[in-house]
DNA sequence: CATAATCGGTAACAAATGTTACACAGGGAG
DNA sequence: CTCCCTGTGTAACATTTGTTACCGATTATG
C-alpha cells in the first residue's frame, strides 16, 4: 500500500484499533459512493478495480478514472470544505475496500511524517490528474485526446469504453478514430487501435 | 493568512527564519511561474492579484482562475510526483509573495497541527475545484457554463475575459449570451450582463 | 444449429462552436 | 476636436461534434 510505505506498522495499527474503521466487500457493479453525498472517510482500495464517474444535471456523464488496488479513493473529498463527492464511484469488479473514519486517517498523518508526505503525495497527484484531464477537455481537439488516451493505454479496445471516457458520442469517436487511420497516425491491431 | 489562521505564531515564525524563503514583489503584467517548469516552492500571495492561466501545444490558451490575496499558490503543485506547474501565474496587479522552500512548509505543517489541517482543506478545496471547472467543460454546455460564470461573479462585465475564462471564441460567447437573453434568462445591465 | 445480445462501421442530418471580417460606440491622448 | 485604441455586435461561412438510424460481424446462450 503506497499511502503507508515507509510508516510505522504498529502504530498505525494501533491507530486503526482504536478508531472507526470497516472492511467491506462490494460486488462488481456495485455503487460505492454516490455524486453529492457526504464523503466522511477515506476508502482504501485493498482488492479489485473501480470507476469514478461524473454526471451533470442534464444527465450526461463521463468516465473519470478507473483505480485498481492497492490505491487511495476520495483523498482529496473528506479534507475539502464541502466534504461532498464529485463523482460516483462504482465497482469494476468485486472488491474490497478498507473504509477509515477522516479522523483515523488525520491521526496516522500527524504521528507519521512518512505518511504524512505519502498522503500528500496521493492528494497532491489526484490534482495534477485533474488538471491534466481539464487541460485535455478544455483545450484539445478530439484526435489529440484520443492520441493522449492510446499513450496512456497502450491502445483502443473497447470503444464504447473509450468513448465515456473521451466524453464524446461513440459515432463521433469512431469517425474521429478513421480519420486518424486515415492520417496514418493510427493503424488497426486485432481488435483494437494503435498508434503507427 | 488562512493558511495560519490559528497556528502557533511563535513557531512559525521560527521556522521560517532557519529555513529559506524569500519576499518578493511583482509588477502587473510579470510571469511568476511558467507552465510546464519545476516547482520547489510554495507562493504565498501577500498583495495584489494573480491568474492562472493554462496553454495547450496547439497555442489554445484558458484562463483557470483568479485569485488574490490573501491566498496559496501552487500548494498541489510541490508535493506532487512531478512537482510540475500545470499552468503559467500571472500578476494581474502588482503584488507581493512570500515564497516558501517546500521543506520549510512540511516543517511547519509537521510541527502544528492546525495548520496542517489548513494546509489538507486549501490543497482539497483546490482539488474540487479542479472537479467543477472538469464537469463544466466535459459535461455542461455552453450556456450552463455562462450561467454559472455569472451566479459565481455576479455579473459579466468583460466579454473578452470572460471568453478567455469560459475557453470559447468571443464571438460565440456573443451569439450566446444573445440567445440567454432573448430566452428572459439573461438581461442588459449598464454595460453587463445579470441574471433576471 | 438457431437466436439474441453486444459491439463496431457508417451515413444523413442537426446543432454547436470556431473563424474571419467588418461596422460601430465610447473613452483617452494628443 | 480628432485620432486611436479597445471592446462589442453581428453576419456568413467552415468545422466539429451530436443524434439517429441501420447494417453487419462476432460472441454468448439456449
């Protein structure tokens, strides 16, 4: 687990006796937290993979990020002033996820400088990921972010996967996507799509 | 400085004498941080106003927010795994910062409790801040955005600002705010647009 | 094997936004 | 006052993306 790497074992064990704090186990599909609510603790991804994704008020969603264990869920949600979720996190698979009460997690980071500089790690990259994410939307063209999308995964497989997450229509995403073949800036493998 | 509010004066004071940080003062108009360059040290906005603005390889530039004093800069931006500016500050007035050594910050926030949890709320705060202006631009449309422009400011005063702000072409913004106005949403006010 | 379900390709059209260009109004500087 | 600068309104057209619909391929399922 990344967030205690370097920690005091027994002490954070301590800590987590004496505090509120719950292991619980969610199906695939599952909803683990919900757009709006109250965020109170930090979810600690023990086993499995899940999804955050994001609704507006016209209905229309998007794919954040899709986190698989061992990482850190809503790190940045319980500190904030609000205290609400800007997501819906889901189950990608069936999972285990270790829930620890915000006053738990403050404790360990007060008596644990290692841990206190791996939170702010975590928390601190969950920004960058947003602001590159704002970058990508704000800014660049469809294809640029479908080239940013197969640097990052290596390729397109899924297309409708593909299209939640580049927030656009799947239809556009595939015209989009044939023009890039077109450009010679992609090419077809297998089932999926590469960069050339 | 909300970042202090309640912290132990005496300490901090200590701290930031033994440990490097400097003064320094802007003129309207300087760069106070280039994107895309390393950052070592936390700004602490003393005087005057800054903005934050973010450029795409295309050349496309947003402006992301503006803030004044007293208020943080670049408090995600140390500690995270990078240590990258996501974006370029610019001074909108002249004004003064106080730049921090990162380790300087992570002593204090060690040392005192309470600005440690001031620290955590102006890193989340500035996380979801990050989430809003993501749904804004991935998920709403343009008058949702333009309409939620206005109940955060009041008013649009300034169409080129506010275009730059909103990510759109002026003219689009224009056609827009014409539309919002001929549906009752909107209304001329002086040499601004409110809502009815 | 037959069938249904899912996913991808594509076409036609609609809607939103960008681009370019030009005219006009107001304010400051000479 | 006149000139210049900045910001605004707006029109025409281009480009991008959304929407809807339909077809074909693959795969799971009985």
């Amino acid at each position: 687990m990344p967030l205690f790497k370097g920690g005091n074992k027994d002490a954070i064990e301590k800590i987590m006796h004496d505090y509120p704090s719950r292991y619980v186990h969610y199906k695939k599909g599952d909803t683990i937290a919900m757009q709006g609510y109250v965020c109170r603790s930090l979810y600690i991804l023990c086993e499995g993979s899940v999804y955050a994704k994001m609704i507006s008020e016209e209905g229309k969603e998007l794919t954040l990020d899709t986190l698989s264990a061992p990482d850190v869920l809503a790190s940045s949600f319980i500190f904030s002033s609000e205290g609400i979720f800007p997501v819906t996190i889901l189950a990608n698979s069936d999972c285990n996820l270790w829930i620890v009460n915000k006053e738990s997690i403050l404790r360990i980071i007060e008596a644990d400088k290692l841990v206190l500089r791996n939170y702010l790690t975590v928390i601190s990259d969950h920004s960058m990921f947003l602001s590159k994410r704002l970058n990508e939307f704000a800014l660049q063209t469809l294809s640029s972010r479908i080239i940013s999308y197969i640097e990052q995964n290596g390729t397109i497989q899924n297309l409708q996967e593909a299209a939640f997450i580049l927030g656009v229509a799947r239809p556009s995403l595939s015209r989009a996507i044939l023009q890039l073949v077109n450009q010679g800036v992609l090419k077809k493998e297998n089932k999926g799509y590469i960069l050339v």
